[in-house]
C-alpha cells in the first residue's frame, strides 16, 4: 500500500487463494465465530464482520490509487460487484445485489457468493473480495459469514452442480475488474 501511496507501484489487482483464515474486519462481533477449531482466526484493518477464506475460494485484493473522481467508496463497492456480476454471468450464473448487504448472492431466498471488505488509507485501496468458486462450504459453520448464518453461503460449484475451472474465473473475473475500474493490468508472475 505504502508504495502505491508514493507511486513506487502503479496499480495492481493481486488474486490469490488463501490456506484456511478467519478474518475480522473492524466492526467484526466476536461471536460471530462459532467454533474456529485449529482456524487461525486473524484481526485486519478491512470494515466488515467475519469471513472465511480457504482453498477454492478466489480473492481479489486491488491496490488502487483512487483517482480525483473515484473518491466515493460506495461507488467503488458498487464496482466489485459488478465485476463479480459480469463474471458470474460469463458462467452462467444471475448474480444480484441485496439491498442493505454488500457482496453479491443469487436466488431466491438468497444465497451469498461473494463477500467484500475493503479498506482505503490515502485513497489507496486495499482488501477487497472473495469469489466461492469451489469453496467447502461446510466450512463456514466456523462462523456466522458477515454476521449471516452460515446456510447463506453458496458457491459457483454448488449453483451450477458441475466443475468450475478456478483459473478461468481468475482471468473472467480479473477482465471484469479492469472494465469496470478502469484499470489495465499486465500478468506478472512473482518469481520469488
């Protein structure tokens, strides 16, 4: 973040799968995780609740320098989902919005896919979003997912009962966020 604040970095959308978390954004209420069990359950700087991430679950977190006229936060949410719902729809999937809820979800009653949580410190941005793909869903019974019982949660696999290529989605959902953001990213792969 710090070297996108100085321009030392331009933009930059990071997508990732993360070995099994539990995060608590800020306003994360402690009772919302159930039963972590061997869980590492970790406090972060992004506003929300409690979030699972584990393998089979695509995060995105875009470090962006917001420009003069992208300085409305919520405008920036309404963002993420939109490029979730583009990619969603490249799969065949109706995403939808839920009034009151950022994230993105789908049927009826709704079902969550999608939960975002962002952070913004000089206009930068960090955090961001986590697509289920082929997540276990099983494992959200840890908590209750962004203060919702875990039954909301849904993945792309489940919604379309078939395989869902993870990489596929990776590149779908990375276009999307470049449409919608205005952004043109490069692939880079980290030789480190």
């Amino acid at each position: 973040m710090a070297a996108r604040q100085t321009d030392a970095i331009p933009d930059t959308l990071i997508l990732v799968e993360h070995p099994e978390v539990i995060t608590l954004g800020r306003s994360a209420k402690l009772e919302n995780v159930l039963d972590a069990g061997d869980i590492a359950v970790v406090p972060i700087e992004r506003g929300g609740d409690a979030t699972y991430h584990g393998p089979g679950q695509l995060v995105a977190y875009p470090i962006f320098l917001l420009r003069e006229d992208e300085r409305d936060l919520h405008r920036y949410l309404r963002g993420l989902e939109e490029a979730i719902l583009r990619t969603l729809a490249d799969f065949g999937l109706h995403g939808i919005r839920v009034p009151g809820s950022t994230g993105v979800w789908i049927g009826e009653p709704a079902r969550k896919l999608a939960s975002i949580g962002v952070a913004v410190r000089k206009w930068v941005t960090l955090h961001g979003l986590a697509l289920n793909v082929s997540t276990e869903l099983a494992r959200f019974a840890a908590i209750n997912p962004c203060g919702f019982p875990a039954s909301v949660m849904t993945s792309m696999v489940h919604e379309l009962d078939g395989p869902v290529d993870i990489a596929a989605v990776e590149r779908t959902l990375a276009s999307h966020l470049g449409q919608v953001l205005g952004r043109d990213f490069r692939d880079t792969v980290d030789s480190a």
